[in-house]
C-alpha cells in the first residue's frame, strides 16, 4: 500500500446523446457500454493478478492493488526494459516512509487499463512478489467488477447516478468515502465496534490498526493474540498481533470467524485513521464473495453473495438478520 498523489486512469470516455422526441430513451449506460474485460489469476499469495505490457514489451504478472494509491514496477524489470531513470520519491508503506527511486514509463497497457507518461516508483520483486503493482491511479473514475467466481475484471467508464445500476441488481451496496483515492466503507462493524473498511486487493490477509485492537481487548478480555511478523514491499520487517474477529457487519451481512492481524500499519497514519478503529480487508474476506464492485464516481461497493458455501471453509458468510 503507497500513499501518493494520483494520476488520472487514461480510458475511453464515451458519451451519451439525449434521445430524440419520439424515440426510445437509450438503455442505462452499464448496458449501452461493453466493459472492457480483463481476465485474471490468483498467484501463490491469493493475489490477485493481470497481464500488463509496459512500452510494448512481452507481458508480465502485476498485481491488481486497490489499497496502492500509485503504479509500481519491480527494479529488474525497469533495468531490462532500460527505462529511464526518475527522481527519488517518498512512499508510505505498512512500515513507515522509504526513500526508493522511480522510472519513467511511456506507457503501461492490460487488456482494459491504457495508461500514459507514469513515473513509476521501483521496488525489488522479491518483496513485491510479482513484476509490478497495478494502483488505483490506473482504475480510478471507472466502474470495476471483480469477479472471482469467473476470474475476470470488467471495468466500465463511471458516471454519477442516483439509483442503483442494472450492474448492482442482486448485489448488497453500501455507500463509501474516498480518501486519498482509496474507498472506504465507514457504516460497519467488528463485533459490535463501528469501524473504517479500506478495501484492498493488494493485501493477502486483512489487518486492522490497534485502536481497534485495544477496543477489541476491552471488549474481550479473554481474546487470543499470537505473535507475528511481516515484510514490507520495501523488505522493512513489522511486527504484529494475529487473532479471529467474531464477525464484521457491513451492508446487511455478516462474516464470521475472519482471521487478522494488527499492527502498527503506517498506512493507517497516512489515511488519518490511526485513532479510529480501521481495517484493511483483503483478499482473504474480498474471495468469499462471487463478485465485488467497486464505483469510484459513484462511491459505491457492491458485494455479490456466493452461490452455495463459501470459498474458504474456515471462514463462514451470513446474511444478517
């Protein structure tokens, strides 16, 4: 996760023309425009990942992250493809500020995100664990559907409605603020706590900051914490507490026995959310739904329920009553 100015998703805009007297009103703009459709794998880390060519070069894994608020690219990668070098840029990371070098990119290109003129931060791909990250200055002012059941993302040009899309029919929607370009969920709660819900694609597992740690505490006093450590996008090591949480209310359901841990994350500091309870919920809670919608313009999230049980068996979904 990187807190950083963002640069507008360079996308086809389309435009709509008001019908003639007479005539048919033309159908909602979710169904006059095809979404550009992006397939996607779930790597070792249940990450969620895209093909991505940079300068027109063969195509790479990058990881589609919805909690980086710019594009990175793994310093190999830069060096072998002889990009030009950019400034030093300050990035927030899980740990705190690091000082990393940037590379210029002409232009970065899936088979729905056409980006250009990115001055790229460069991280070792080993912390990374792919080639590159894939920020929501690449999906931002668009409509995006995360769908895990068909293993695909569609992105759609977005649009300020007042009703629900024909898109988010069936789907449990919630209103969401943005900061810094992240969507956050804040009508939610963690065991009765109300709570700041920062989605994020990037993350494997969900973690919270400790202000809901400690409420959590004195709420339960007799909830288990175990130990853990973790490695930053930059290799700066965090520790951290791990635990389950009894159940996150958001939107009319429930997600029972969700596994997370708490840390001092910077990137809570830089959301100015460290003195409220927040949580970064990641993929390990995104997966359990067949579908995730995500409208920037609008501020809206979707989730779509799964069919049957779901995906992961440690952890269970209801609808709440």
């Amino acid at each position: 996760m990187f807190v950083r100015a963002l640069a507008p998703a360079i996308l086809a805009m389309f435009a709509l023309s008001a019908p003639a007297f007479g005539q048919d009103a033309p159908p909602p703009l979710d169904e006059a425009i095809a979404p550009i459709i992006q397939q996607f794998a779930i790597d070792r880390s249940d990450r969620m990942t895209v093909q991505v060519q940079v300068n027109g070069s063969e195509a790479v894994p990058f990881i589609v992250d919805t909690g980086a608020e710019r594009t990175v690219i793994a310093n190999d990668l830069a060096r072998k493809l002889l990009l030009e070098a950019g400034p030093r840029l300050t990035l927030a990371t899980i740990s705190g500020k690091a000082e990393v070098n940037s590379f210029f990119i002409e232009k970065l290109t899936t088979a729905a995100v056409n980006l250009e003129g990115l001055e790229a931060p460069g991280l070792e791909r080993s912390n990374l664990g792919a080639y590159g990250l894939l920020g929501i200055d690449s999906l931002e002012d668009n409509r995006v559907l995360l769908d895990f059941a068909n293993s695909k993302m569609d992105v759609l040009p977005s649009r300020k409605t007042r009703g629900k899309t024909s898109l988010e029919n069936g789907m449990i929607v919630v209103t969401a603020k943005k900061i810094a370009g992240r969507m956050i969920i804040s009508s939610a709660k963690i065991d009765g706590i109300r709570v700041d819900i920062i989605l994020d694609t990037g993350a494997q597992s969900s973690m919270g900051n400790s202000a809901l740690r400690d409420k959590l505490r004195r709420r339960h006093r007799t909830i288990d914490f175990i130990p853990v450590q973790m490695r930053s996008v930059t290799g700066a090591t965090l520790s951290g507490e791990y635990t389950q949480l009894q159940e996150i209310e958001v939107g009319g359901l429930t997600i029972n026995d969700l596994p997370i841990t708490f840390a001092d994350n910077y990137a809570f500091t830089a959301l100015k959310l460290k003195e409220r309870p927040a949580i970064l919920l990641g993929m390990d809670a995104l997966q359990l739904f067949d579908r995730v919608m995500i409208d920037f313009a609008n501020r809206r999230v979707g989730f779509d329920l799964p069919r049957g049980s779901g995906r992961r068996s440690a952890t269970r979904m209801a609808m709440a009553e």
